[in-house]
C-alpha cells in the first residue's frame, strides 16, 4: 500500500511529568520535510458547534519551531532476541535443535499485510508466505540459517557459502495443534535431518485427533561450510534493515515452546530457553528470557508476546503460571503485535518549573496535517485542592479503535450506523499503529496488551467518539471536566492511572476532591485500594462518569508504558482468554470484572454498571431523596419537577451511553441518598451480562427497570463523602449555553460543598457554600 497524503504522528515516552521532569516526543511525517512544533494548553476538545468550540492556548516553549520531517516504519510482530555476544549461534554446525510449536495461522496472516511496512512474502523464493520460527537468515543477503514455517510447511534454510539450500517437509502443519520439531546437523554424516512429531497433550488427548495428525522426517546433504549472518538470532521472527534500524519480519503466529539446542556429537547443551521461568523474586513473567544453560543466552521480548501462555505440557489443573513453570513454557508471538515503533526522538521538553500543572500537547504542523501528542503536567511543589484522575488505563484500552470498521454488529451495538470522522479513516490507512484491546489479532485470539510508545489516533483531542453519533469519548470527554472546572477558576492536578497505581493513597492524601473521567473503566487493584482509603480519611469523590472501575489492568512494573487487560470468562467482554491464560503476567492478578473479585464498583462509588446503548441519551428526573436536607445544598437553583440534562454533546442528554444504577445488593453504602435516576431509554439499550444468568426476555430499556442511571450522593464515615452520576454522558451535558444549564449548576453546587471541611450531614447555612 502506498500513502500518498501529507501526514505527521508521534508519541511521547510518557503520559505525565512534573515540573524539572524531561519527556520525549518521537515523529514521523510522510511526505512531508519539514513541520513545526508548539506547546498548547489543551481547554474543551469538541470541535463542534455545541458547547464553546476547540480550545487551546499557545505556550511559549523551548520546544517551539521548525524540525525536520522523516518517515519511519512502526513495524508490528513479537519476538525474542538473543543476547550472543560471543555468537555461539552465528552458525548452526553439529546443532540439534529442538523445538514446539503451536502454529495458530500456519499459512500467515488472514487479513493482508501492513501497509508499506511488512514484509512476509518472498519464502526464499518459494513464492509462499513464510514466518521463522527460530534463527538469524537474512533475506538481503542470503546469509545465516532459520527454521521456518513456509507455507505451513516446516523448513530449514541455510546457506552453504555459494547458495541458498532449504529442506522441507511435504505436510503442512495443522492450526491449533502441538508439534516437536527437530533440527539435526551431523558433520559427520553430512547431513541435516528435519522431523515433526505431533504432541498429544490436554488439548486432543481425549480424542482421536493426535493419531490422525502426521510425523514426517526428511534429510538433505550438507557441505560442512556455512554463510554467517549479520543478524541477531531471533525466536519468533526474523531481521530486516531499515536505514540504520532492524525490524522484524516473518513474524510467526501462535504459539513457541520447549527449546533446546545441543551438540549432536556431545550432550553439551548450547541453550536451554526456558519461557516460563522467571529471575524475578515474584516470579512475573516480563521481557527477560531465561536461558538455563552455562552459556547464559538469555533473550528479550519485543512488542510484548503473550507470556503465561499454556505450553505443550500443561496439565489444566494450575491456572497461575508461577506455581507450574513448567506448564507455561511458552510464548504466544502475533505477527500485529505492536507496543514500540522504536522511532528516535524528535525533540525533549523539560517541564518548567513555573509550569501550571494540566493537560498539554505538542501540536505538529506542516500545511493541512496537524497532529497533537497530549501529555499531563503533573504537581509541582504547590498542590491544587483538586485532583482529576484521567483514564489514561481505559485511553489505552480503547487505542486505535477500529470497532465500527471491523467489530460484527457494531451497527447493532450502538442502534445507528456508526460515524467515523477523518481521524478514523486515517487509522483504516494504517494498520501497523496496532490494534486495541477490543479487538482480537489476526489469529482470533484476543489483544492483550497496549502501550503509549507508538501513534494512538484516538488520543487525539479533537477526535470523535463513534459509539454516540459524533460526541466526544476518551480523552476528549475528559477536557469537558477539565475545561468546567478552568471556568470555574478552581485549579486541579492531573493523575494518571498508572502514577495512581504505583504511588497509591500517598498520591491523594493531600487532596480534597478527587473526580474521575467520564469513563474510567479499566483500573487495577492498587487504585481501587488507594481511592478507598482516601474516602475513609475524609476525602470527598466525585465519579462524574459510567461504567466505571469495572475491569482489571495491571501496568508493566519494568515500563509502565504499558498496560495490560485480560478477559476472563464472565460479564460483559469483547473476546476472552483461553483457560489457563486469564492471569496478568504483569502483576500475577487475575483477570475479570471487580465484581467477580469482590470489588464491585458500587461499594467504592455507590453505582455500577448496569446497561448499555448508543442511540441516544435521556434526562434525569428527581427523586424523593433530592429533598432531604443533607442534599439541598446540591440542588440550588434547580426547581422541584426540572428536567436535569435533555441537552448535552453525547446522544442529547446527560444520561446514556454506558449507564450505572444504584445497587445495595452489590455493596452502595448504607445511607446513600438515591438523588435522581434516568428518564426513558430505548431497548437499543440492554442489560449487562453480567446481570443476566438466563437467556430470557426483558432485557431491553423499555421492559427492564434495572436499565437505569443514577444519581447519588453519600456522606461518609469520617468526614467522606461520595457524588455519582453513572453516566458517560453527564460531563459532555456540562458547557452547554455557556456552563449556564442545570448539569453544570448541580456539579458546580457539589464541588463547592466538597471542597468545604465541614462533614456532609452537617447542614451548612443558606448562602455559605459558595
């Protein structure tokens, strides 16, 4: 494919810095020499006609000026590379080479190449697709040697010092299927034997499938002489040159395990790689590979391959890969793997002392293209009194979301046929940008894994949500927040996910309010833990969103980068990990709903998710509670029988989306006031699956009473207090004419209170909560 249009993309090394602190950006422009940079304050995001419009305001920044374009290949596909200093394994002479296999798309990729970037078709002049599965060949020189899968066929290729030599089996290899295949090179012989034996293991033992699956062995003359390459040796894919870089290239999908390389004249073992052993104290499978031989040729990951992955001995009876190593000693590679482009920097920013904490970006431009790579400004040595947790966990859930592309039954999912904006077919252009974890690979098994060190369209600011006809959703929908409370002149301190995760309560504790995103919902154990114990001394929260604090991520504790999100087998997912897979390689926490784990969302924010629809929004009406003195300070400027939110940017209405209800069965605090719930809904909206334990009907908004969103507000033992919408809508209702509607004055109303000392059930005089 070759792109023609003017384009710039980039990423930055992290999601937030504070002041004295550098970040890295990282470009590539397409067709483009030149494009300029400039620090913006980010205000409101949606671009359109509701609301005030796009704002930013231009920064004077060292970062400021012109640079120099150049384009630089993402190039998607896991592997492992071996550190070989000494190039043990330059030349395979005498080896014997043992491996298993678990070929998911033994003939390639299903869904085409990526772009201008992947290179699987040229099979050492076969014409066919090939993926490596062990190796150092070099394409461009015809040099080194690799097992390969070519056409589904196992081979050996090597190169005899005058030209190239291959040995093939006649059978391709099955997908889904375990396989041993050998490599044996006996100098004196001259000779190199291939073999494939199928394993019979958990997976078809119980049946007739591994005796209907065939062994072979074949052998080729060999000269004793070989070519050596200038390439790593790599499990999982090959090398390839780019300028000054090496990428990779025959990327192999599915599943490697169970390899060993010995002497075929001596039982001297040359490499032992190990994949599910782990040097770490808490056993978590990373990037480091163990290679359990005297010659230490340990190896790295890249682009994050499925770790914790069941291998050709696992039994079915241990579901935590650091109790059975021996079980998961395996790796699962896909060939659009993708969490680092590897691209240089561009250019580094040091957060300026002086520097009002935030939300930022640096806007590239050159003619028409423009692209912004957002980053948080984080506190200095002056803390607001309000910390806004953006949902960079849930941002990087949903990165390069091509759902209503790719998704079957998107249409049917959102009740209306999606709308897809510039920035949307953009993403169509290029794949190689990586997939998000609502998408499966394209073996079919789901996507795992997601970074920040590559171009994330949907981060852009003024990209459009799809699910609700051209609204805001991600981090565009989280700057509604962020531009009400700059209208209100209250400062606030950005907090990511992952700063949360790691520096738990002591991150808040300094803090009155804290205010979630409009969608939070991927959190890991830590935030959880560090949000209660913030509400338990005193801390008031204000969940301004839906959907939230619904489903497990752990963060990379070596780069937190990158985040990772398991599906296990219960509630409302996408896909679901195979068993035996369903636990965080990051974290050793398993996956699922917090819910299933006994930390449903309704006993930290008083709400949880109950329904979902995207056709359109609805308003919220009072409720009885609404008049109890404890919350008349809330509803201030607000008559008695008003519609709350039938305006908004999101569907029309502050209610819908994805949608939360008060439930007491699930753990909504004693005492909370159910302050008002939603007005009607369509059966586009439908109840989660989580709630559903037959298939019967009623399910849908207008037969089901539980299709509901709530509002809550809740004083807490020792001085806590709880606001809740359950809504992803609400904060896109908050600008409308002006801030001057009756979202914006209940919220305003609850921060104002909030950010008072006095406890919530102590009734505060007319007129002094303002």
């Amino acid at each position: 494919m070759t792109h023609n249009s003017q384009q710039i993309f980039g990423y930055s090394d992290r999601f937030a810095a504070r002041p004295g602190e550098r970040i890295s950006f990282h470009v590539s422009c397409e067709n483009l020499d030149r494009y300029d940079a400039t620090l913006v304050r980010l205000g409101h995001a949606f671009t359109g006609s509701a609301g005030p419009g796009f704002l930013e305001t231009e920064c004077v920044s060292e970062i400021n000026g012109s640079y120099e374009g150049k384009r630089y290949a993402c190039q998607p596909g896991s592997y492992i590379e071996v550190q070989d200093e000494n190039g043990i394994l330059t030349t395979p002479d005498g080896f014997v080479i043992e491996v298993h296999v678990f070929p998911t798309l033994p003939k390639g990729t299903r869904s085409g190449n990526f772009g201008a970037y992947q290179v699987t078709q040229n099979s050492f002049g076969s014409g066919a697709t090939h993926q490596s599965i062990l190796g150092n060949w070099s394409e461009a020189t015809q040099t080194g040697y690799a097992l390969i899968l070519d056409d589904g066929k196992p081979a050996f290729v090597w190169n005899d010092g005058t030209s190239t030599k291959k040995l093939s089996l006649s059978t391709g290899l099955e997908a889904n299927q375990w396989y041993r295949l050998t490599v044996r090179i006996v100098a004196s012989e001259g000779k190199v034997y291939l073999d494939q034996v199928p394993i019979s293991n958990i997976m078809n033992q119980y049946s007739s499938q591994a005796t209907g699956l065939v062994a072979q062995s074949e052998s080729a003359s060999i000269s004793g002489k070989w070519s050596a390459s200038e390439f790593p040796f790599r499990i999982g894919a090959l090398a390839r040159r780019e300028d000054d870089r090496v990428l990779a290239t025959s990327v192999f999908n599915g599943k490697i395990g169970g390899i060993k390389i010995s002497r075929s004249d001596s039982d001297d073992v040359v490499a032992a790689w190990h994949l599910g052993r782990s040097t770490r104290a808490d056993n978590l499978l990373l990037r480091d590979v163990v290679d359990e031989s005297s010659n230490e040729l340990h190896g790295r990951c890249y682009n994050n391959p499925l770790r914790g992955a069941t291998g050709h001995r696992f039994t079915g009876l241990v579901d935590d890969f650091r109790l059975a190593p021996d079980e998961y000693d395996a790796i699962h590679f896909h060939d659009d793997d993708i969490t680092d482009a590897n691209w240089p920097v561009a250019f580094t920013l040091e957060i300026p002392k002086d520097c009002r904490s935030g939300v930022y970006a640096a806007k590239l431009t050159s003619g028409s293209a423009e692209y912004y790579i957002p980053f948080f400004v984080r506190a200095g040595e002056k803390k607001a009194e309000i910390a806004v947790l953006f949902s960079t966990a849930t941002y990087l859930a949903y990165s390069n979301d091509r759902i209503p592309f790719e998704a079957n039954g998107a249409e049917a999912l959102v009740g209306h046929t999606p709308v897809v904006n510039p920035i949307d077919l953009i993403l169509q252009d290029h794949p190689e940008f990586g997939r998000c974890c609502y998408e499966v690979h394209n073996d079919g098994s789901g996507v795992v894994f997601s970074g920040l060190h590559h171009p994330i369209l949907t981060l852009q600011p003024k990209h459009r949500g799809w699910p609700q006809a051209d609204g805001v959703w991600g981090l565009p929908a989280d700057l509604c927040i962020a531009h009400w409370l700059e209208a209100l002149e209250l400062g606030y301190d950005p907090i990511t996910d992952e700063d949360l995760d790691l520096e738990g309560y002591d991150l808040l504790k300094d803090y009155k309010v804290l205010i979630t995103g409009s969608h939070p919902e991927y959190v890991s154990r830590n935030e959880i833990l560090a949000i209660d114990e913030f509400t338990r001394h005193g801390g008031r929260l204000m969940y301004l969103g839906g959907n939230g604090f619904f489903a497990t991520v752990s963060f990379d504790p070596e780069d937190r980068s990158i985040m990772e999100l398991r599906r296990s087998d219960g509630g409302t997912r996408p896909h679901q990990s195979a068993f035996g897979e369903r636990r965080h390689t990051t974290s050793g926490e398993s996956a699922g709903l917090w819910r299933n784990k006994g930390l449903p969302p309704q006993r930290l924010l008083g709400v949880g998710f109950t329904a979902q629809g995207m056709d359109r929004s609805t308003y919220y009406e009072r409720l009885e509670d609404s008049h109890d003195p404890v919350a008349a300070f809330a509803f201030k400027g607000i008559g008695p029988d008003e519609r709350i939110g039938d305006f908004g940017i999101m569907g029309g209405g502050a209610a819908g989306t994805e949608i939360d209800c008060y439930q007491t069965v699930l753990g909504t605090p004693p005492g909370t006031l159910l302050l008002a719930t939603s007005g009607p809904f369509s059966d586009a909206y439908l109840l989660a699956s989580e709630e559903i334990y037959e298939t019967v009907p009623g399910i849908g908004g207008t037969e089901n009473p539980a299709i509901r969103s709530d509002i809550v507000l809740s004083p807490l033992a020792g001085g806590g207090a709880l606001f809740a919408v359950g809504s992803i809508s609400y904060t896109a209702a908050l600008s409308h004419s002006d801030y001057d509607n009756n979202v914006a004055r209940l919220t305003t109303n609850i921060i104002r209170r909030f950010l008072r000392p006095e406890p919530l059930d102590v009734i505060v005089e007319e007129g002094e909560e303002g």
